[in-house]
C-alpha cells in the first residue's frame, strides 16, 4: 500500500509521452514505452479486509485478516473496461469514483499481470482523465514478448563471453 512518504512521479514517463504526441515515430514510441516499463503508478483500489479461519501445520485454527483488493475500473465509449494507472498524485486526483478507494503503488509489470489475470479486461490506460495512453492486453503481449527474447538473447550471449580467455 502507498503511504504518504513514497511519492509516485514519472516525469520522463510525462515527457515521453507528450513527445511521442508532438512526433509519433518508432523511436518516440520506444522511447514511451520504455519509460513506461520503468515507471510505478497509483492504482485506484478499495481493500476489504476480511477475517479467515486459518489452520497450521498442527491444524491449531486462528482467525487471520485477509486484505483483499478490488481494483476500480474504468469504461470506455466503445464499452471496454481498463484498469485505470496514474503516474502522480496530480493525476490521481482528477480520478473520482462514489467509491471511498485507496491508491495501490504498483510497477508496470504487475499492471500488465493484472491485465493477464482478468480475461474480462481490455488493459490499463495511463492518466486516462489526461494523457490518456492505453496498453491493451494485444500490445502488453507484444511487449512481454519483445522482453523474453531480448532476455533469452542476453543469456545465450552470457556464456560466449565468460568462454573467451582473459587478454
């Protein structure tokens, strides 16, 4: 959970991103995505706590808080539903909900995890009441395959190296 004294702020994110509006190239979108997967956002969510009857190895029972999170969503003309993600608490603020919900400090990747785990969900969109940039779950696969070859690639090329004689 986010506390007070962990600020979220993605300015290179900001930047990108409004650079890749003035001038959409290849590169400005790497570079947008790139800061992307760098970045942490506000993830608006309402945490339910709810108490569990829990047994231990010696099957002694107890009861236990279970925080569970409900993620709120947003929907767009078309009818889609995202998770929304927020790259400050400026942006967060313009989010509003009837809803009494906490923000939720999430990475990229657990945004795109989320996204995985929720067939229902079309993606995340990134300060959707502003910047309004969208990861679908389509392009969130492309990236997480574009991540695993470059990973595979690094670790078939890690042993070359440690192959070669020391000069």
């Amino acid at each position: 959970m986010a506390q007070k004294s962990e600020p979220v702020s993605n300015p290179k994110l900001i930047e990108a991103i409004e650079a890749m509006r003035a001038d959409f190239t290849p590169e400005t979108q790497n570079t947008t995505i790139n800061a992307a997967l760098r970045g942490t956002f506000f993830v608006p969510a309402i945490i339910e706590k709810k108490k569990e009857i829990v047994a231990n190895a010696d099957n002694e029972v107890k009861f236990e808080e279970k925080p569970k999170a409900r993620f709120l969503l947003i929907k767009k003309q078309d009818g889609e539903t995202f998770f929304p993600a927020f790259t400050d608490d400026e942006e967060l603020s313009k989010f509003k909900s009837n809803e009494p919900y906490q923000r939720v400090k999430m990475r990229f990747g657990d945004i795109a995890m989320l996204v995985e785990q929720v067939p229902s969900i079309k993606g995340f969109v990134i300060n959707p009441m502003s910047h309004n940039l969208p990861f679908t779950r389509e392009m969130l696969e492309n990236i997480k395959q574009v991540l695993i070859k470059r990973r595979n690639e690094q670790q078939a090329a890690a042993p070359k190296a440690e192959d070669k004689p020391a000069e």
